[in-house]
C-alpha cells in the first residue's frame, strides 16, 4: 500500500500549513492539535495527547499479538527568523521550521494514512509526534510520563533529513550517530566600582578571560573518534555597556560536545572543577546551571539491521553514514530498557541549504520516499 497522488498533495499542504504556523519547544500546542486532528480522521484504534506536554501518539493494532514499533517525529520549530523565500513562509515572527521537523511530521502522517488502509498483521504501530526536540528536554519528558508506559515500543525509529547528501539518497549505520552535549551556564558576581579607581571594585573579567582558553583546552574538537570532546563558546557578557562602571558581574555561555554519555560526565566534572576555582582564586561568586541536555544517540545494530533489511526487501537503494555527526539529537533516548532503536538519514540535496539556516525549507518531494522507508520498515517487523 502506498500514497497516492491525493495523500502526497494533502500532506504537502499539511506540511505548508506547519510552515506557516511554527511555534519553539514546549509551546508546541497548535502544532500538536493539527495532527490530532489530521490523525483523528484516520481512525488510529488510539491516541494518546498530552505526553511529556504536547506529545501526541496514535496507535494503529494488527489483529495478531506482536511487539511494538514506534515512528517518531518531533513537533517544534527554530527561534530563527526566516529568510523570506517560499510562499508558505513562516507568519510568526522570530520563529520558523529551518531543521525540517514540519516534513518529519508530514512523513509519519504520511504512514499513518497507509496504515489506516492496511493495518499491520500483528502487534502495533506507534507513530509518535515528540514535542521539544530542539531543546533536549522533549523525549526525556515523554519518558518520565506515566502515560508512555502502554506505549512503551520495543523498536523505536526515526529519520532527519539532511543537507549535502544527494537528493532521496538514504544513509544507515549501526554505532554512534550524534554527539552528547550540554549547555553550561556561568555567571560570576564580584562588585562594581567607578571606570576612574577600579581597584576598589571586584571585576570578573580576569577570572573569565583566563578559563575561557582553559575551558576549550578541555574539548578541542578534532576527528570524531573515540574520545572526541568539544567546547564552544556561544556567548559571553562583561558588566553593563557604559564607560563609567566597571563590571561587578559577568557570564559565559559554553556548549559542551562528546562521542560518549561517559565522556560527557567527565567534561561537565572538568569544567565545573575549572570555573569553580577560578571564580575561587580570584574572589568572586559563581553560579553554574546546565542546559538543554542531550545524550549521546546510538544506532543499535539489531534496529539497523532492520532498517537495512526492509530497505533491501523494498528495493530503496542505501548507503552507509559518513560517520557521526556533531550535531545532538534526543532521539537516544529512547534507547535502552527493552527498547533497540535506530534512525537514518534521508538525503535532502547537495546544494541545499543547511539546517537552521534561515534559507531552509523541507524539501516536499521528500515525503513519498519517507513514507516508502517506513512503511517497509514496519512490514519487515509487524507485517
């Protein structure tokens, strides 16, 4: 069963539709009453709202016992203007889908409108829309739900569009697929004083412009091996802007980036035993708070197996990754506790802008092959 030239125009409208209509992570709730409503009218045997905040699953039954598979997309967009361009431009301002998530959620209601026609043979699909991805915090949360528990899936998949491969060009790998990162906070207090006798004041910046080096000595980036640590400086911010004062008070912004969960509690350990003496030496008070918390994610080589063996079995033509990518994502999460998961890469053209470029656009003639993937997947699985 695949889309016909109706499904693939419907849900190009829904796509453009989403475009129009972006809201950021954890705000998510005209987005997710859009798909509850788009899934309602195909008669899942059930939906589940509200997961992990604006979450929303359907659920399509086979008639035997079986396990069951989760398809994944995520709900929320970017706090990036868009570049105007296409005619279903974002109309919120600040805000737009440049990382494809409106495509993801086209795609996997794209497979729910095959499955609302042909039902698996056995156990159950579950095709769920996780709200704020982009922030880390959105499959955490759906997790820690109570309500997840009946849907715990024992396969979990997914896929990301992505840049710079070649168009409809799908990559696979069992192994490490995006990187651990953290954001960390640091906001040093010391006193200010008049520009003209600093000394009688407590400035931060020494004790800032000596970690900063210190801190991206602890990740300096490199191939992406076993190993592989990075810290990025995103923003930094010394006292008031004035000529009069000087700085009482300070901050700094960091990403912290690993290949591992194990390398990445060791960096944040390093880096706060940094900041902390630092702040220490040089008399000052610090407060450190961590952000949008990703965990490393990792192709299980069983649910890679199946993706390639579905692939195969549907004549969709697939290569190998290029290796991890630096880029988090918090789809790994779902991992683990009877859980084998998986995603591949779906190719999004060559010349394509890249993602969380204000330029970008979800590519619409994505969405056939999307589904094709999908739904051999599922067949393999649930038949």
């Amino acid at each position: 069963m695949t889309l016909t030239p109706q499904d693939i125009s419907a849900l190009t409208r829904f796509r453009h539709a989403l475009h129009r209509q972006p809201e950021v992570s954890g705000d998510e709730a005209q987005t997710a009453q859009r798909v509850q409503a788009a899934l309602a009218a195909l008669g899942p045997d059930q939906i589940v709202t509200g997961l992990g905040g604006h979450g929303v699953a359907a659920v399509f039954s086979g008639a035997a016992p079986g396990p069951t598979v989760m398809i994944r997309a995520e709900l929320d967009a970017l706090p990036i203007p868009e570049r105007p361009g296409p005619a279903h431009r974002s109309e919120v301002e600040g805000v737009a889908h440049l990382c494809g998530h409106d495509g993801h959620m086209a795609i996997v209601l794209g497979v729910g409108r095959v499955l609302s026609r042909d039902r698996p043979a056995r156990g159950r699909a579950v095709l769920m829309f996780q709200p704020a991805e982009e922030d880390g915090s959105g499959a955490a949360a759906v997790l820690a739900d109570p309500a997840f528990a009946a849907l715990r899936p024992d396969w979990a998949f997914a896929l990301h569009n992505m840049p710079g491969l070649p168009l409809w060009g799908v990559q696979v790998s069992a192994g490490p697929m995006n990187c651990a990162s953290c954001g960390m906070r640091l906001r040093f207090s010391g006193r200010t004083a008049h520009a003209a006798t600093p000394g009688t004041g407590l400035s931060p910046d020494a004790a800032m412009f000596e970690l900063i080096p210190a801190l991206r000595a602890l990740g300096p980036g490199g191939a992406l091996d076993p190993g592989f640590r990075l810290v990025t400086l995103t923003h930094a911010r010394l006292g008031a802007p004035t000529f009069g004062i000087a700085p009482g008070e300070g901050e700094l912004w960091l990403t912290l980036r690993s290949l591992s969960d194990a390398d990445m509690v060791a960096l944040k350990a390093q880096a706060q035993d940094l900041a902390e003496q630092a702040a220490a030496r040089h008399g000052l008070g610090l407060q450190i708070t961590w952000h949008d918390d990703f965990a490393a994610c990792h192709n299980d080589p069983q649910a890679t197996a199946q993706i390639e063996a579905a692939l195969t079995a549907a004549a969709i033509p697939f290569g190998p990754t290029d290796g991890p990518m630096r880029a988090s994502e918090d789809f790994g999460r779902f991992a683990g506790n009877g859980t084998r998961a998986a995603m591949f890469l779906l190719g999004a053209g060559e010349d394509s802008p890249a993602l969380h470029d204000p330029r970008y656009d979800f590519p619409d003639v994505l969405i056939s092959p999307g589904v094709s993937a999908f739904r051999a997947v599922l067949r393999q699985i649930l038949g």
